[in-house]
C-alpha cells in the first residue's frame, strides 16, 4: 500500500484557456454569465479551496488575467487541451519544483463540482497516476490531476503524434476516474461539466443557473 499523498489544497491550479472560442465568436471566457464572466466566476469558485495561486493558461496577447500569472503554450498553433496542459505542467517544474501534479480546469464550464479537486487528489496513490472527471458515461479530461513527471512524454507525444487524441495520451499512463453525479433541479438533472461553447449554451447556462439559486 502506497503511502503517497496528493493534498489538494497544496496542488497548483491552471485554468485553461488557449481554445479559438469560434463557435462563440467572441472570446468566451469574458462571456457574461449572470453579469459575470465566466472566468471570474470560475476563477473564484476554485480559489475559495486552493492555497496556491491560480495560473491561466491563454495566449500571451490576453486581454486580462485578472492577477493570475499567464502561462502561454510553448508549443504554437493550438494544438488542443493538451498543449495547454503541457504549458501548466512545465510551469510548475519552474514555480513549483515540490508539486507531483497540477490541476487543469477550462474556463468555459461555470458548473463544476467545488470538490473537484480534492475528490481527484483523494484517488491518487502514486507520484505518476492521472486522476480525470467523468459524468453521466463520458470522460472529462480536461478537468484533472497530471503529474509533473509526464510532462516530457506529454511533450514528446505532441510533436510526434499527428492525431493528438486525448484519449490515445491516457493509455499510456495508469488513469483513475471519478465520476460526479447530474445535480438534480427543479427543471431536471444537470451535467456538473455542462460546458458552453455557443451564444445558445450561454442562454441555457442561464436558465440552468436560475433552477440552482432556486434550490432549497
């Protein structure tokens, strides 16, 4: 039995936002949910739980961190989450030489459980282990714990790999999956990793947002 612990409120944070945000023609994480961008609610939902700065991942021209260190991807042409993810795990070789994992979490997707991390950090029994969300049958590996220790096979795996399937990357590695339940509403269950990518997202994250405040 393994005696490695990942105490999740000592795991440096990064929000993910390198995507194109084309389906919602404008940049999205500055989307108003409720009068408030998504990447304010976002970043203060987890930094409510988190003894470390939040770092954002995004291009190097962002507009506005919001006080959180930028962490652009090394690797150019946006090349997915993974990049991103890579970026997040050679920033805390720099920043954080005593962290075995980093957390990542995209900014587009304003219903994730508050316990996300630590609920990630508690299957973790080993230094080199991915911990991923999962809800309602569907991997969501963008909202993780990976460990600084893949970070030159995720590197090598970006240049190499034509496809640059996240699921293919996973296969390589020992995963461990949580799954998190549909929150229940009045106006039916919702997917905690509900994500927006359209102005019709957007308006349904409202109404979705109206039933929680309802909420007993």
């Amino acid at each position: 039995m393994s005696d490695f612990i990942a105490t999740p409120q000592d795991i440096p944070v990064v929000l993910l936002a390198g995507g194109r945000s084309s389906r919602m023609g404008a940049n999205k994480a500055f989307a108003l949910l409720a009068g408030e961008s998504l990447i304010a609610r976002i970043a203060s939902k987890i930094g409510q739980r988190q003894l470390k700065p939040i770092a954002l991942n995004a291009d190097a021209d962002w507009p506005d961190a919001m006080g959180m260190r930028l962490i652009p991807d090394r690797i150019p042409g946006k090349l997915g989450p993974l990049a991103g993810v890579l970026a997040a795990l050679q920033d805390a070789q720099l920043h954080h030489p005593e962290a075995s994992h980093v957390a990542t979490i995209p900014i587009d997707t304003p219903f994730f459980p508050s316990d996300l991390v630590a609920r990630l950090a508690h299957v973790i029994h080993g230094p080199d282990e991915i911990a991923i969300a999962a809800s309602l049958g569907q991997d969501h590996p963008v909202f993780g714990l990976w460990p600084v220790s893949a970070t030159a096979d995720l590197e090598l795996w970006i240049s190499s790999d034509d496809k640059r399937r996240v699921r293919d990357f996973l296969a390589r590695h020992k995963v461990q999956r949580v799954e998190f339940l549909p929150v229940e509403t009045a106006i039916g269950p919702l997917d905690p990793f509900f994500n927006i990518n359209t102005p019709a997202d957007l308006a349904e994250a409202e109404t979705w947002l109206a039933a929680l405040e309802d909420m007993p």
